[in-house]
C-alpha cells in the first residue's frame, strides 16, 4: 500500500488538473453545459472524463503547485474548456438572437417561455430557432467534435501551462464577429418583409381609411412571417450547419496538435 499511495502522488496533481479542465465545458458548451444537468453531475462527469482521457495523455512536464499558484493553475485549466464551451456554443446563439429579433418584428416578443438550457426566459420564436440549432448540433456530432478538441488539447498545451494570448483573442472575436452576422442573415428576410408589409399598410390606410389597419395588420403580419420561416428552413439550415462547422474547425485549430 505505501508503494502505491507513492507512485499515486506524482499523478494526483496532474489528475486534478485534468479534471478541471474537462469541468470547464460543463459551464458554458451546448448541452454539457445546460442548467437541466445539475452540479453534481457535471462534476461527477468531468471525474469520470479525466479517468477515461488520464491514461491515454501524451507525456506531460512535471506540474509543481503550491497554495500561491493552485488557483491561477486551476484557473488557466478551466479557462481551455470554457473557451471551447463558449466558441461552440455562438452558432446556437446567433440562431437564438435572430428568433428573437423575428420575434419582435411579429408582435410575439410578449409571448416568453423558459429557456431550460440557459434557465431564463426568452422569446417563443428565438426559443424554437434554438432547440432547432441545437438539434442540428447533436445530429453534427458536435458534441463529440468538443470532447475531441478538449482532448487534442493536451498535446498542444500542456498542464499548467496555458497563457491565452493575441491569437485567443483575435479567435474569439472573429466569432463573436460571425454570430452577429449568422443572427442577421437569419432575420433580415423577416426585417425586410415586414418593412414591406408596413409600407404596404400605410398607403392602405390612406387609400381606404375606414379599415381597421391594425387589427387586418397585425394577424396579417404573423401569417406572412410564419409563410416565409417555413419557406426558408432549408436555407437556415444550411447556414447554421455552415457555421456550426467553421466553428467547431476554428476551435480545434486553436487548441489542436
């Protein structure tokens, strides 16, 4: 027993650093991190990923830690996994923020419901375009794709020696950059419809001011808006696939061998 519990203490520290590495995708990746999964599960997961990933680690350097380095060690381990949770999770995100602006334009931002993923409450529309993306995520096998960076990971930063730096940065924004524009580009035929509509309404009621425009308009508007997502989910799913996969490559690019 004392050989073991000797040869052991080498491995525990490194062990420990594994696991919080692999804790830092069950906060912020698409349903690793979801709010449905509770905290000891995450943490019970993230142990049993560090017994499953420890063994097959490429060699690593000695990690010393002490009570003055343990948190920024443990921090900068979890810092990894919470970049790759967040980079993997903007598409879903963009689909989201442009559900809630179609939302908006269509009289349906008043309508919420809860958003067990994130545990809040969101708009209907952005609500559907979410649990849709994140459908297509799991088809993709993005969840694997995760696991796989994560892992990957190791032998391009070893433990206890990450420093994020310009390139993090640069990486990071170009996403962010990219899911302003997926968001956009799911919207703006909606935006633009319903611009049309309103021009269309005001010259109606100006021709023909005994109607009621807004009780014709408004049920009017939600038809017109449901007819056009309909007509483009194929287009939308293509970009979000686009997206999903630019994404999930970028990620592993940055932490990959």
């Amino acid at each position: 027993m004392p050989d073991t519990i000797i040869y052991l203490l080498p491995h525990m520290s490194a062990f420990l650093l594994v696991v919080f590495r692999m804790a830092g995708i069950f906060m912020l990746a698409p349903m690793f991190g979801s709010n449905l999964l509770p905290v000891q599960v995450k943490a019970l997961l993230s142990v049993v990923l560090a017994f499953c990933v420890y063994p097959i680690l490429p060699a690593q350097p000695p990690v010393e830690l002490s009570l003055m380095t343990l948190p920024i060690t443990i921090g900068s381990e979890m810092l990894i996994g919470l970049i790759i949770g967040f980079g993997a999770s903007l598409p879903l995100i963009a689909m989201q923020l442009g559900g809630l602006m179609m939302g908006q334009q269509l009289g349906l931002g008043f309508a919420q419901v809860l958003n067990p993923e994130f545990g809040e409450n969101t708009d209907v529309f952005g609500q559907m375009l979410f649990l849709t993306a994140l459908t297509v995520f799991i088809l993709m096998n993005g969840h694997h794709a995760l696991l796989t960076t994560l892992v990957h990971s190791f032998s391009s930063v070893p433990l206890g020696g990450y420093m994020p730096g310009a390139d993090v940065l640069q990486v990071m924004t170009g996403l962010l950059a990219s899911m302003f524009e997926l968001a956009v580009r799911v919207a703006a035929p909606l935006l633009c419809l319903v611009f049309l509509e309103t021009i269309a309404m005001g010259f109606i009621a100006r021709t023909v001011p005994q109607l009621n425009i807004l009780s014709l308009g408004f049920p009017l508007r939600i038809i017109m808006g449901l007819m056009l997502v309909i007509a483009l989910i194929i287009p939308m799913h293509e970009a979000l696939i686009i997206s999903i996969r630019d994404t999930l490559s970028v990620l592993y690019k940055l932490f990959g061998p």
